[in-house]
C-alpha cells in the first residue's frame, strides 16, 4: 500500500534539488547574473545559447524532471529533462535525458536524446560517441560507420593508435560479426592506407576478422600491416592468435620479425605456442636464445626449466630454476606476478626433487607456497609425496579433504584423485574414481574419453571400444578418441585396416600431430610395412621426443636389424622417462639391453 511518508518526500526533494543545481551548474554555456567566466568546455553550446541565464522556468524544468525521475517515474522524467535541452541547446542536459534512459533500460529512447544531442550540436565528440556507443549497444552496428569515422578523426594523433586497438572490444558484443569487420573497415578507409595508423588500423580489421572466423581475411590483415611498417609490433599479438588457431602461415610472419627486431617478450610468447603444440624442439630453441641474448628475462628461465623437467633434463632445469628465483627475488615491480612465478618455481622444484626420489626435499618447497590460488596444486604434489612413501589412503583423503563443495570444486579434487592412482598404477581404483567423474559430468567428452583409457589399462578393451564410439558419435572431429581405438586394436592386432582407417581420420582432425603419427607407424607395422612405418615413426620422434614413441620406434629398428640405432634410441627414451611402462615392456618382452 502506497502511502504518504514526509521523510521520504523530503529526502527526494532534497535529492532532486541537488541533482538539478549539479546539472544546472555543469552546464557551460549557463551564467548565474554577475558570472563573466566563459565556457571551460571545448564543446560550448552554440553561440545562439551562449551566455543564456538559467531563469526559473528551465530550472523548475530541471529540478521537475529529475524529481519525477528518482520518484519512479522515469518516462516523464527523462521527457522533461530532453526538452529543457532542446530549449537550452546544453551537452549536461541531452547527456541526462539519455543517462535517465539508460538507466530505465530503455535504449531507443536513450538513442533519441543522443540523435537530438547530435543533431543540435553535430560537430561534439561526446555527442557523437554517445550515438555510437548506443547503436553498438542496440545492436545497430550498420548504422555505425560515420559516427565511427568521425569520432576517429576527433581522437588527437598521440590517441589514435590506443582506440583503434579498443574497437574489437567496443564491438565485440555485435551479435554478427562479419558485419561489424565490414562496417569498422567502411569506417577505417582513411586509416589503413596512412602510414602512420595502418599497421594498427590494419591489426585491428584483422582481429575482427578473426572473430568472425574469417582466418584468411585475418591473416591478410596481419600481412597488410607489416608491408605498412615492417619494424612494427602492433600486428604482432594477431600473428600469434592466429598461430593458435592453426593458421600456419602466420609462423613466417612471426620469425621474419624476430630476424630483424629480437625481442625477448615476443620470442618466449611464441615458444609458449610452441609448447601448445607440442613442438617441444623448437620451444626450446626460442626460449634457449632468449636466456643466451637476454639473461635476465626471467619468464623465459621459468618457461625452459618447465620443458627441461618435462624432458627430464633434470640438472638443466634446476639450474634455470635457480635462475629464475634469484631474478625474480631481486625483482621490485608488480609483486603479485612476483610471487605467482614464485609459486610455480616451488611446485616445478617439488616436481623436480620428487623425479629424484628426495621426498623431504620436495616436501620443504611446497611448503613454501602460500599462495591460495595454487595451494590444490600443493596438496596434489603433497598426495603424490604420501602416496609414494605407500600412504595411499592418507593420499587420498588429503585431496578429499580439501575445502570447497562447489560442483567444480568437487570435479578437480576428483581429477586429482584419478590423477594420483594413475601415477600409482591403480587403475580399477582410478577408473572407479573417473566413473563417478562422468556420473556427475555425463555429457562432458573428455572425462568420457578418460574414463575409455583407464578401462583399457583395466584390461576391458570392449569397454574401451563402447565409450570411445560414444565419444565419436556425439563429437565427430573429436580425434583423440579416432586415435585411441584405432592404436588399440593395432595393438592387440585385431581389425587393422580398419585401426589404420580410424587413424588416418584423427590426422585429417590432427594434421602432423607426433602422438597420432605414431600410431599410424605402429599399425604399419603391424601390418608389415616395415619401411613406411620406418619413415612415420622417424619423423615423430623427431617432432616430439618421447619414450612411447621411442619404444615403437626401436622395436621397428630392432626387427629389421638395426639393433644399433634400436639401442640408441631406447637409451633415450629411458633418459626421456625412465619409468614409461610401453617402453620397459618392449625391452622386456624383446629381451633387449639398450
């Protein structure tokens, strides 16, 4: 029930009255009698409203709108704060009309103050960028491109290069995509071809190609800008997003700026790259160079110590981590980076005590963390410490135990768990653990497709078979799982030509990837080209070192007798992982002594 409650009114009154005096007094065209200051604003009011008193009809108007507008009654609000800006001719007041709008989630509305604000005066920046920023807003990104254009022509030189950068983001809502790229490319037709904002005018078309999926027109975008300026790095950053999403070709691009213009911070972002795409030789190569020409670039020694333990050059990479943590200790800037970079030295120093088996060691750098955000990786390495010492089930309940009962919470202590028992060589208990991981996530592919794994090492190979077929049948282009079985039956020598089909089809999805390549050597193999199989494997364990793939490789080697190089080859594999079971059972099963 609506009733009348005098402290209420009288706090709206108060309100309202000082919003009005507030909006009255920024306005700049407006003189209080006896007040000769002139305007301060670059976007004065025309000359006709210049100097116009503020007399008591407009300032009831004022003071009546903004009444009616906190009372709950925005429509009447804002429709007498547009009409005091009409008569009034004033930015503060059209800038309310449409903030009152605005914040009655009306946008058509807001559109038409901002329309009329632009309209009384065309050449205002805030005005326009107002209509722009509305139509964005709206949906309405065709009717953009001359308000884009001239709010570009308005920005001072020394801003030019800072706002073309922000456009992606400004449309980045724009339900479709390729038009906003087309319109932001009407607007920008100036821009590109001046020598002094194409590269960035040209950098910022190519990221909203990208995000509407266009990666030739993209990748063009980044070619555009450096025949623009060469030496330039804003196209940088795209040639690297485009390298993550698999354009090849944006590589070049990449490497002929690092040729002429080294820079440390871009070499090491491109071996991270490197490192997603599992290209471990030339990862280390990049990040090699940059701690050769630049020793005290600290992210890239962070960086190597984490593909030198994963290769398992374990003096390497305490002596880049040793490096690391005395740049970072002597570091002053940004402490929170500082000590995220110290938190992921400790636990690859834990990682890195525990491959030597000094437990106490490993267990005095974790307890160096302090860091919440990553203590779950504390206390997963705290688990393995436990489990290895043979406390599985303290092991265990150190990851149940960890705080949270979220749903993603609870899925990564589970993930950990799975994790754990699989490092023990538990799998009934692991695929127990990952049963109840799809059983809460039934629609989540990956932890089907883990859930396959662990019932092959299970020994349930039709399991296997059933899972990842459900795999494939949901997500078609999922070509872990084509891999998966078709490696499978290689293995167990059953169906091959149709184990090499599935293989082939998870390369079409996968091109070049080693793993896969390895498989497709394995089931040649099996099906007795030998010299084919000679030839992939070869070439996997050239793009990607490993001690699966080394096994495979040297037990090809080893049948056609090159027991030499077989030798060779397993001798590295063994220093790769000493502990990978595929390859210890080739040894064994072979009677071999690498």
């Amino acid at each position: 029930m609506d009733y009348y409650d005098p402290m209420v009114q009288s706090h709206r009154f108060r309100t309202a009255l000082l919003a009005a005096t507030l909006v009255a007094t920024a306005t700049t065209g407006w003189t209080q009698p006896g007040d000769q200051q002139p305007p301060t604003s670059s976007e004065a009011t025309p000359p006709a409203a210049s100097g116009a008193q503020l007399d008591a009809e407009l300032f009831y108007e004022i003071f009546l709108g903004e009444l009616t507008a906190q009372s709950g009654d925005p429509g009447a609000g804002y429709a007498l704060m547009l009409e005091a800006a009409r008569r009034s001719r004033e930015s503060a007041l059209y800038r309310r009309a449409a903030d009152i709008a605005l914040q009655a989630r009306s946008g058509d509305y807001a559109l038409a103050a901002a329309r009329a604000w632009k309209e009384a005066q065309p050449q205002s920046r805030e005005a326009n960028r107002y209509t722009l920023q509305i139509l964005i807003a709206l949906n309405r990104i065709g009717e953009t491109p001359q308000l884009l254009r001239q709010e570009l022509a308005q920005i001072p030189a020394s801003s030019k290069a800072a706002a073309l950068s922000a456009l992606p983001q400004m449309y980045g809502r724009a339900s479709d995509k390729t038009l906003a790229a087309n319109v932001v490319e009407q607007a920008l037709a100036d821009e590109l071809h001046h020598p002094a904002t194409g590269p960035a005018a040209w950098t910022t078309l190519g990221r909203m190609r990208l995000a509407a999926g266009n990666k030739v027109g993209a990748l063009n975008a980044a070619r555009r800008a450096l025949a623009l300026d060469g030496a330039s790095e804003v196209a940088m950053p795209l040639a690297l997003e485009l390298m993550e999403e698999g354009v090849a070709d944006a590589e070049s691009l990449v490497t002929a700026h690092l040729t002429k213009k080294p820079d440390p911070e871009l070499r090491t972002a491109y071996a991270r790259i490197l490192l997603s795409q599992q290209r471990y030789p030339a990862a280390r190569q990049q990040l090699e160079t940059v701690t050769r020409d630049k020793p005290d670039f600290r992210e890239a020694w962070l960086a190597l110590a984490t593909l030198q333990l994963q290769d398992n050059r374990l003096p390497d990479a305490e002596k880049s981590l040793q490096r690391y943590i005395e740049l970072a200790n002597a570091a002053t800037s940004d402490p929170d980076l500082q000590k995220r970079g110290l938190t992921q030295a400790y636990l690859l120093y834990a990682q890195l005590a525990e491959k030597k088996k000094d437990y106490t060691a490993a267990e005095s750098w974790l307890a160096r963390i302090d860091n919440s955000e990553e203590m779950m990786s504390a206390q997963r390495r705290r688990a393995s410490l436990l489990a290895q010492r043979g406390k599985i089930s303290e092991a265990r309940g150190l990851l149940r135990g960890l705080p949270g009962n979220t749903p993603n919470q609870t899925r990564l202590k589970l993930q950990a768990e799975v994790q754990l028992l699989q490092e023990m060589r538990l799998y009934k208990e692991a695929l127990a653990v990952q049963t109840e991981l799809v059983a809460q996530n039934p629609d989540d592919n990956e932890m089907v497709y883990d859930q396959a794994m662990l019932a092959e090492k299970t020994g349930d190979p039709v399991l296997m078979e059933q899972l990842l077929r459900q795999v494939i049948a949901r997500q078609p282009d999922f070509h872990h799982a084509y891999n998966a079985l078709g490696y499978s039956l290689a293995e167990r020598g059953l169906r091959l030509e149709e184990a090499k089909g599935l293989i082939a089809k998870a390369l079409e999805y996968a091109p070049g990837d080693p793993f896969i390549t390895d498989s497709l050597g394995w089931v040649e193999f099996r099906l007795g080209n030998s010299a084919e199989a000679l030839r992939l494997l070869s070439a996997a364990f050239k793009t990607r070192p490993d001690a699966e793939i080394a096994a495979h490789l040297g037990e090809v080697l080893w049948s056609t007798g090159d027991r030499a190089r077989a030798s060779s080859v397993w001798r590295e594999g063994l220093r790769l992982n000493p502990d990978n079971e595929t390859l210890r059972d080739t040894l064994k099963r072979l009677g071999a002594r690498p």
